[in-house]
C-alpha cells in the first residue's frame, strides 16, 4: 500500500478504549507522539467501566504508608507459589519491575489517582510472600461533572453497582445504607449519598456523577484524553491490519458505513477487551460446559487477537485456565433479556451461606475467591453435576445480606421468585424439589454445615479459615466472620453459573508488549494491551486487581516502546 492511498496518518494507533488502551495512547503522547484512539462502541472505558476497578500494583510507593512494606523478594515469592510456571518467568518479572512505576508515571502526568489498600489480603494468604495489604489499590471517586458533555460518552457500570437506579457505591457504602436505621454514622454517610445523587437527577444528569470503581478509573482516564486532546473516534470497528514486509504500518476500520486507512507511523496497539464473547474461541479454549454467561461487554467478541493472529500474532499457550472465572446468577426478564450478576464479594463469604452440587452436597469453600469457586465448580462437575451449582440460605440470611438480585431488609423479590431467578420453600425438602437436587444430600450438608458452625470450624472446607475468608464475612460474627447456621426457613436459593470476569488466555507477548509470532520474535508495529495480552498471571489469580493492574501496565509500556520506535526500525 502507497503512501497515497492512506485516509488518515498518526503515530501510534491504539484499538480500544478500556484501561489498556488509554494507558498507551496517554503514555504515547506524553513521549511525544500523534495518537488516534478507535473505538467500535458508542461508549469509551471498555471492561473497566463495569469493573470493581482494583489494581494490583505491588511496591508501589504507599505500602509503607499504610503499614505494608513491601520487597521484590517477598511478592517474587508470593508469586512463584500463585503463578509459578503458568506464566513465562521474564513476563512476571517484567511486571513486577514495573506496575509500581506506572501507577506513580499515571499519577504525575494524568488524572489516574489511586489509593492502597490499609487492608486487603491476597487471595491466598497463607501461602509465602502474600500481603494483607498495600498491593491492591482503587480509584479515587471522581466527580463526572467534570467530564462536561462527554460525561454521556462514558460507558455506563453495571446495574448492580448502583442503586436507586443510577447511584453507584462500594462495599462500604453499601454497608452504611444497611445501618442507616442503626446508626448516626451509617445515616449520615447514608443522607449524603443520597441527597447528592438526586442532586444529579434534578440537574438533569442520567444517572449519578459521584464515580467510584472502574467506572471512576474509566473516567479518570477518559478525562486525560480530554485534557490532553489526545483524538478519539467512537463507533470505529477494526476490520484488518496493513503489513509491509512483516511489519504492521497501519489499519482498515469502519467508521460511519465506510472503509477508512489508517497509517501508523510507530506502532498499533490492539486492546479490545478478549474474546469473552466469542462462541468460537469458548468452544476451542474454555473448558465444558461454558456458556454465554461472561460479566464482560458483549461486544468483546475476540476480533482484536483475531486480526492480530491474521497479521502473525500468536496464542498464548502456557496458562493454566482460559479466563478469570466468577459464579454468575441470570434473571430471565420477561422481554427475553437477561440480567446477569455476578457473586463476587457481597454474599458467599457471609455466615450463613452454603454452596451446594446436584447430589445437595458441598463441594467448596463457599469464602474463597470467585475463581477459586468456579474452578471448584468445574472439578465437582467431573463427578456431580455442578454447573449451574446453588447457592443456599436462610430467612435471616437473607434479610441480613440479600442473595444475588434478591436484596435485603424485606425489599420486593416476588417478581424474582415469578421469574424464576430466585428459589423459596417452606422447607429443605421444599426446596430440593424445586431445583431437582437430592433432598437427602441437601439435609444432611445443612446439618453438616450448622454443626460446624456451632463449633466455628468449618472441618470439610475450611470456610472462614483465612484472612481473606473473615475479611469478606461478617466483622461482628466472632470468632469466624464466614460461619452461621442455616436453620429457620423459609429457605431461598438461587442457581450460579460457570461465568467469566474477563480471558486470561490472548496474544503472546515479550516484555516490552510487542506482540510475538509463531517462533517467538516480535513482530514490528504490533502490540497488546489489556485482556487481548496473553495474561501474566497466566489464568491463576492472585490477588484482586490482576487484570487492571496488568492492563495499566503494560498499556504504559507499549505506549513508550512504540512511541520511540521508527517507522524503519523492526
């Protein structure tokens, strides 16, 4: 392709505008090149507008600050016994030599601001080199007023992260807004939310600008592009890469009904999301029974690794799972549309749950980390059927903690229960029948389970038995925060799936995120961001934030390296 036949020239090109995808076109321009960010959605901020939005970014500048200090050699060591040989050893190290240094570039030079944990375990504290804090790190809340108009661009989160038809909150304001009737501090905390976020609606905004989560790691990056007048185009869908004696110089996309021909001078960056949607690339890689059942947008349909592949990327063969796995419950609505929630921290590591197969019989640590549950889902399956497996509770429970959409305090859940989401029965027996599981086994885990919780031991899985277990239980159930008893009916259960939270598996990378052909050189002009990028972490999950913490990093790195590439250079 001539010079002349070109639509459009910049230097770097970056496909996809999630947290990956930002980071190098933010990173590009600081290092001073022209930068194009395509997007093939209506929205801007990918994945990781609907994400918790923690980033793992060990050593980072304020572990010491909030009582975690931190070494190269204690989270080496925490990771030689996660990941181990699930990932290529000079990647973790890539990695781990400079996520810290990304958050802090991100700080000084955009308006990405994030703050450690004081406490939050990884998700395997008892093996060597973990932490109980520091690593993991969230976005400061953003004010998406000062997105101005472009506030309208930013993709919504999920409709479970907010409430009242547009407020978002954590898991501490959620906490506050359940003892709002029982303390001063939780109904102050509570009026203030409240009140700003019909604030917004008044003045006319669609949903609340009090950002928090991914969605305020989103926005923060979004309103850096912005600042930075780096160029944007939405609607934008990536058709092909454009190579010339092997390197990639450019792109064909679709923008408004018609081919356009992008030239990059330095490099593309392909960071559309993975392939979670993606029937194909589910039936070769994810194991069975999977399902349309991913937390993902479903417009991350894997044409980024697959046009990568086409112009002689390569799949990352050397993980140990597919994808980031997370118990998924789907609501059936009326009109055939499907609302899908994932069970990530709210409810099974309180006391009082219990997970259970098609035998009635328990099959995991119901307060392990949602992969680890859905991995335990997927060994069951090879005996028992497990998938869909059943979360069970009580009455109490559920007016305590709420189940899934089912929300607590005597909220409405017969329309859920009509739908066929939500499960209720007088009886244990009741309630065996109707999710067809044996009534027998079901009875015998529940006496099973209230024994161990008379003795605060969970002896069969160990449900309470970490720190990360107790820090997602019940701070006030002393002395296991994970344990209750499942006693007085009616009794409720919903069914969850082996849903995802994103792919692990994508485009094999090097350490500088240039994307790797099929004997292992890079190929010039392309690279990977984001969940396209085959994972570090190699399908394990250490810690929350390995997937943005990555996508952050890496989107830095790619950025940089092709921002100091020539056209002429491989």
């Amino acid at each position: 392709m001539t010079a002349t036949q070109w639509d459009h020239e910049v230097d770097v090109l970056v496909i996809g505008a999630g947290a990956g995808g930002m980071a190098a076109a933010i990173t590009a321009q600081i290092e001073g090149s022209s930068v194009l960010v395509l997007e093939k959605t209506d929205r801007i901020g990918g994945a990781t507008a609907v994400s918790g939005g923690a980033v793992w970014a060990p050593l980072n500048s304020q572990s010491a600050r909030v009582g975690h200090p931190d070494t190269f050699e204690k989270v080496w060591t925490y990771m030689q016994n996660t990941v181990g040989n699930a990932a290529p050893e000079d990647m973790q190290r890539a990695y781990l030599n400079a996520c810290a240094e990304a958050v802090e570039f991100l700080d000084k030079h955009s308006e990405v601001k994030l703050a450690a944990r004081a406490y939050s375990p990884d998700y395997h504290p008892d093996r060597e080199g973990a932490a109980l804090g520091g690593r993991s790190m969230d976005p400061l809340m953003f004010d998406g007023r000062l997105l101005g108009k472009h506030f309208r661009e930013l993709r919504d989160p999920l409709p479970e992260f907010m409430v009242l038809g547009g407020m978002m909150i954590t898991m501490t304001d959620a906490n506050h807004l359940l003892a709002a009737m029982r303390t001063f501090a939780s109904w102050k905390a509570s009026m203030k939310l409240v009140l700003r976020f019909f604030s917004d609606r008044l003045r006319g905004y669609h949903r609340g600008t009090r950002l928090v989560l991914g969605n305020a790691l989103a926005a923060r990056l979004f309103k850096t592009l912005l600042d930075r007048r780096i160029d944007y185009w939405l609607n934008a869908s990536l058709k092909s890469l454009v190579t010339s004696d092997g390197q990639v110089t450019g792109a064909q996309i679709e923008r408004a009904g018609r081919v356009v021909r992008i030239r990059a001078k330095r490099g593309v960056v392909v960071a559309t999301g993975g392939f979670a949607w993606s029937e194909k690339l589910r039936k070769q890689l994810y194991p069975e029974p999977t399902g349309p059942w991913s937390m993902f947008p479903k417009t991350n349909v894997g044409e980024g690794i697959d046009i990568a592949c086409a112009a002689g990327a390569t799949i990352g063969t050397d993980h140990v799972s597919p994808a980031f796995w997370a118990p998924v419950s789907i609501l059936e609505r009326a009109d055939g549309t499907q609302v899908r929630y994932p069970h990530l921290v709210w409810d099974r590591a309180k006391p009082g749950l219990m997970a259970v197969n098609a035998a009635g019989r328990r099959f995991v640590n119901e307060s392990s980390s949602y992969h680890e549950f859905v991995l335990g889902m997927y060994r069951s399956h090879q005996t028992v059927p497990t998938v869909p497996a059943f979360l069970v509770c009580d009455s109490p429970f559920m007016e305590r903690w709420g189940l899934g959409l089912a929300l607590p305090g005597g909220r409405p859940r017969e329309h859920l229960i009509r739908a066929g989401y939500l499960y209720r029965a007088d009886t244990l027996d009741g309630l065996a029948a109707q999710l067809g599981i044996d009534a027998k086994g079901l009875a015998d885990s529940v006496d099973r389970f209230n024994r161990y919780a008379e003795a605060n031991e969970d002896l069969e899985f160990g449900k309470g038995s970490t720190a990360y277990n107790r820090y997602l239980g019940d701070p006030g159930q002393k002395p296991n925060a994970c344990l209750g008893p499942l006693r007085q009916g009616p009794f409720y259960a919903v069914k969850v799936y082996a849903g995802d939270i994103g792919t692990a598996c994508g485009i094999r990378c090097n350490e500088h995120a240039q994307a790797l052909d099929a004997s292992g050189q890079p190929i010039p002009g392309l690279y990977a961001a984001g969940n396209d990028m085959q994972s570090v972490m190699g399908g394990e999950y250490p810690a929350p934030g390995i997937t943005l913490g990555p996508a952050l990093t890496f989107g830095r790195i790619a950025g940089r390296h092709a921002a100091h590439r020539s056209s002429d250079s491989r």
